[in-house]
C-alpha cells in the first residue's frame, strides 16, 4: 500500500465512470455522437498527413487557426483549439478558479463542469432546470449570481435536458456577472442553429466553446474551440500544455470545417429523426421534453433500467439519466433509418 495522498479536492470529489467499453458492434444511442461517422474527406486529409513525414516533428497549428478563425468569423487571437470541450473546461478552470472560489452550474448539466471544478477545490453551487418542463432557469440563475462568482459554465443546448435559452437570457446573465468568467458550451450548436458567439465582442467576460464531437463525427480525434477576447484567450494560451491537441486532430478539424455539405446533410437528417422519435415515444404514452440538441430525454419511470438493459442484449445503447432526473433515459438521434431500429425495438418491448 503506497503512502501517497493525493490532494484533498481529488480525495473529496466524486468520481465520473463513463461506460467506455463494449459498445462496438452496436448501435450507439448513448453518447450523443455522429452515428454515420466523419466527411471521407475527412479520412481522406489523415490518410494524406501520415503518408507525408509530419509525424515526427511536434504539431504547428497557425494553419488550423486561421482556417478555422476566418470559418467561425472571428480573428485569430480570439481563438484557441483544445483538445475536446473537456480541455477548454480545464483550462478555464485553472486560469480563473482557485481552490475555495464561487463557481455557479446549473442541474442536471454536463458532468464535466462539475468535475473540473472540484478537481479545482472550488465551493460549487448548483441550480436546478425547472420541472415540469425542465426550462432554463433564468430568474433563479441571475439571482445565484454573487460578486465574488469567480466562473459560471452553461450550456447551450443543455445536456441531459435538450433545452436550450435565448440570447436575451444570456445577456441578462453576463450583465449581472462581469467579474466572472462565463463559458457558453455549443457543443450542440449546429443542431439549434442559436450562437453567443457574436457576443464576444461585447462581452470581456463571455467564453463560448464548440466541438467536433457531435455533428462533426470526430470525437475520436478530440478536437474543439474557444473563442473570446483576444485578451483572455492569451491568458487561457499561456495556462495550456503546448501540444496538447494532436497535429492529426487539427488536420481533420481544418478537413472538416472544408466540406460543409456533409455536416449540413448529416444534421437535416437527426433533426428528421428527432421529430420522429419524439412522435413515436408519444406513440407510445412515453413523455419526452423538447430538443434542440442531437438527442431526446424521455420518462419511463421505474422500467427506464430495464427498459435500457432490453435495448442493449437487443443491439441498441442508450444512457440512464435516472441519476440526473428519476426515471429518464437518453437517446441519441442519428439518421432516420437509426430512429426506426429504435422506435422498432422499443414498441416490441413497452
Ligand atoms: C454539453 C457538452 N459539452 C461538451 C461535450 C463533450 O465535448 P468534447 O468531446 O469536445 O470534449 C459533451 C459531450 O457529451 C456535452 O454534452
């Protein structure tokens, strides 16, 4: 037995258990991913990369960033490429949270807000989406706002709800928080269509972030963006490992952003399927709660457990959020074609 003590924030925070493994093969429902995969265009930039001798030599990124600068419309020191949205959270975290700082989430939302900030030793304080629809909860969240907030993480649409707030409502809270770092996650933007990212001009405390996880298809490569100020984009520079996005990444983030109509086709076929899953669940006396996001959060009370374990000897993943809201479980939507086999299964079951 060693002797070692790790830090008390790591002592005291709870551990996060992503189930990552045993899910090739079947249908992923579970995570919110593409589920047709990335551009071949995509495939065909890495090919073309690993065949070239880049890969001995540390990677540069100042191509990536001015591509991706001038396709996101803003300048290039407004931008810093991360390793996944989870890198833009950690980074923010340590360069504007200290152990015992006011850090403000909502509840239920992306389990790695709260992790980073415990990571970080900060106090966390939570408030919750509303039942019965779960909306956004704006009067009680400004009101949560204290001056010595130190970071205040959303996003936008949320994630387990599927809900997403206005920019009004955005407004309202980086008004009432200057002195807090604010990070509006989009990592499910192209699915709503509704963006702060204009924003960041007019807000020295705003943070927006996206991925190239979802609708993209790369969560594999671990790839995403923040955008702010140039200011705080070079304190944000200076508090990240030099190389801690892969040269391979930004290659296919760079691919990807060149070929718009695969995104654009993959995302008119979710929205399809979404709708087609919200009316089948109805169909079936399932409640769901209104999506702008790339999934569908519905009850099925206390046969949700069952219900996910059926799906899954059948073929098909899907995630229990009974955890976050009693009785609820999370589908993905792919294509319509995916929404069928799942629609399918859970009429033969319910
Ligand atoms: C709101 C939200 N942000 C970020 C992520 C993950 O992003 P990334 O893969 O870029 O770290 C997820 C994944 O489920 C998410 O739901």
């Amino acid at each position: 037995m060693s002797d070692l003590r790790p830090r008390e924030a790591v002592l005291r925070m709870a551990a996060y258990h992503p189930p990552t493994d045993g899910r090739e093969g079947k249908l992923r429902l579970d995570f919110n991913e593409n589920t047709v995969g990335c551009s071949p265009a995509v495939i065909a930039a890495l090919r073309e990369y690993t065949r070239t001798t880049a890969l001995p030599v540390y990677p540069e990124y100042g191509d990536a960033r001015r591509e991706l600068a001038t396709h996101f419309g803003v300048a290039e020191d407004e931008l810093l490429l991360t390793n996944g949205t989870d890198e833009a959270i950690q980074i923010l975290m340590n360069t504007f949270v200290d152990a015992g700082d006011d850090v403000l989430l909502l509840k239920p939302s992306y389990a790695m807000y709260r992790f980073y900030a415990e990571l970080a030793g900060a106090a966390v304080r939570e408030v919750e989406y509303l039942e019965p629809h779960l909306d956004f909860p704006a009067e009680a969240l400004t009101a949560a706002i204290r001056s010595d907030t130190k970071a205040l993480f959303l996003a936008n649409p949320n994630n387990p709800t599927g809900s997403s707030t206005s920019l009004d409502v955005l407004r309202r809270i980086l008004d009432r928080a200057p002195q807090a770092a604010v990070l509006i996650d989009e990592a499910y933007f192209e699915f709503c269509g509704l963006t702060a990212l204009p924003l960041i001009g007019v807000y020295p405390n705003l943070f927006v972030c996206r991925t190239f996880s979802k609708a993209y298809g790369l969560a594999a490569m671990r790839v995403g963006c923040v955008f702010s100020q140039a200011g705080n984009i070079a304190w944000l520079r200076k508090a990240q490992s030099p190389y801690s996005v892969n040269a391979l990444a930004a290659v296919a983030a760079q691919a990807a952003i060149r070929d718009p109509d695969y995104v654009s086709s993959y995302v008119a076929q979710v929205v399809a399927a979404r709708d087609q899953i919200i009316a089948g669940l109805a169909g079936l006396g399932l409640p769901t709660y209104p999506s702008q996001a790339n999934f569908v959060l519905f009850r099925a009370g206390d046969r949700a457990v069952p219900l996910r374990d059926e799906l899954r000897r059948r073929g098909i993943l899907v995630r229990d959020r009974g955890a976050d809201i009693d009785g609820c479980v999370r589908v993905t939507c792919g294509t319509p074609e995916h929404a069928s086999r799942f629609l399918d299964e859970i009429k033969e079951l319910w």
